[in-house]
C-alpha cells in the first residue's frame, strides 16, 4: 500500500531518535490504533530468543520505555542477557523501525510516576499477577484482585517493587519504507563512539 503521509525520509543529517519521534508522531496522526504496539526480543545468556508484544511508553534519557514485570520471563532473560531488539510494524504506513541495543531499569522513581498514572484496576493487576508463572486458572487470580481491592480501598495502591520499567538505549536503528515496485527503502543508523554512522541497506 502505498500512503500520502507526509513522513520524513531518513538521511545521514537526522538523529535517529529525533527522527523515530517524527515518524511515530505521523503514524500516530494517521489514526493508526496501534501505532504503539511494539515488539520486543530478549534472549537466555545462551542466545535462545523469545519475542512478545509491549506497549510502547515513551522516551527517557534517550531510552525506549516499556513497563512490565521485574520477575517474568522476559525479565529472567533481561537480568542474565540486558540485549533486546524492538520492532514496530506499522503495515497501514507500510514503515517499519528496528531497534537494537542494551537495557536498564528505570529509576525507581521514575517507575513510581508511571505506576501512579495508570488505571486503578491496572494497578491492583500488577500486585496479583505472578507473570509468566504458571497457574490453575484465573479464579484464584479473581479472587485476589477482589482481596486487594479490598485491602486498599480508600487509598492510593503502592507500586509493587516487582513491577516496573525498562528503558532500551539504542546503538542501531533501521528505518524501513515499503515501495510498490519491491524496491523497498532500508537505512540503517549505527552507533559509533558518539556519533551514527548512516547506511541504506538493500532491501
Ligand atoms: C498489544 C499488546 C500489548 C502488550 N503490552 C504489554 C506491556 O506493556 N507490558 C507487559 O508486561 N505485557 C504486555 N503484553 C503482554 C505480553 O505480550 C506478554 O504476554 C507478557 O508481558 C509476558 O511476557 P513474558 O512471559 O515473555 O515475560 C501485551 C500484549 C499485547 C498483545
């Protein structure tokens, strides 16, 4: 498919992140619903790989935030392997922006002013949910939640410590724009000490 948004074409003169942030504000504005579903990889200190989708939270200090649980699966992975490739695939834009590179915690603080802005059931899911654990089913989970819910009415619900951010820094990005004729457009920034070496790939 080809569109008529306008969406800046990447060249070696753009920052990388600066130039993601346009194009995701274009996305954005062409009523894509999804624009801020992004994919995450991680893999074991072995290399096996697994993949999920996150949503995307914004950027801090230059990293790409997500928020999740510190004690699931894909934090097991993070904790021994701190790698993880992110994608997103905006298919009604035909671009899609890869994104490599190595990953922190947030400050706790800053996971708490995260925590504190999301919906309240949202908050008491993240105290009960064991993520990535296997469980029975979800009628123990229900039941907790009314517990929880019950156990801090009233009040504000703390965020737990095994809940929070992480924040991907980049050091490669790929810019991918989808043409007709299958003569796709691919650059690719990659860092180098502190600046971005600016290459296009072929497709
Ligand atoms: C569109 C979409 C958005 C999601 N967003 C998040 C998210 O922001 N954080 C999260 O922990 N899980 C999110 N999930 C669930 C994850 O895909 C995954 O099931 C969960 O994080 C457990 O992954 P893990 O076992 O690899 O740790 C989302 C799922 C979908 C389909």
């Amino acid at each position: 498919m080809q569109t008529n948004i306008e969406i800046e074409t990447p060249t070696p003169s753009h920052d990388p992140l600066a130039l993601f942030a346009s194009w995701y504000s274009a996305v954005e504005r062409s009523g894509d619903p999804h624009v801020d579903t992004m994919y995450l990889a991680t893999a074991t200190s072995d290399g096996l790989p697994s993949l999920r989708a996150v949503l995307y939270k914004g950027v801090s200090a230059g990293r790409i935030r997500f928020f999740t649980s510190y004690d699931g699966r894909k934090a097991t992975e993070l904790t021994a392997n701190p790698r993880a490739a992110l994608l997103f695939c905006w298919r009604a834009v035909e671009r899609q922006v890869r994104i490599e590179g190595r990953v922190e915690k947030l400050d706790p603080a800053e996971s708490d002013a995260y925590f504190a802005m999301r919906p309240r059931e949202s908050q008491l899911g993240a105290i009960v949910s064991p993520q990535s654990r296997e469980i029975a089913g979800l009628a123990d989970l229900e039941t907790r939640l009314a517990e929880v819910a019950v156990s801090h009415e009233g009040r504000a619900v703390p965020r737990p410590a095994s809940w929070g951010g992480y924040g991907v820094v980049p050091d490669r990005w790929e810019m991918w724009i989808g043409r007709m004729a299958r003569l796709h457009e691919r650059y690719a920034y990659v860092r180098d000490g502190d600046r971005w070496r600016f290459t296009m790939l072929a497709p």
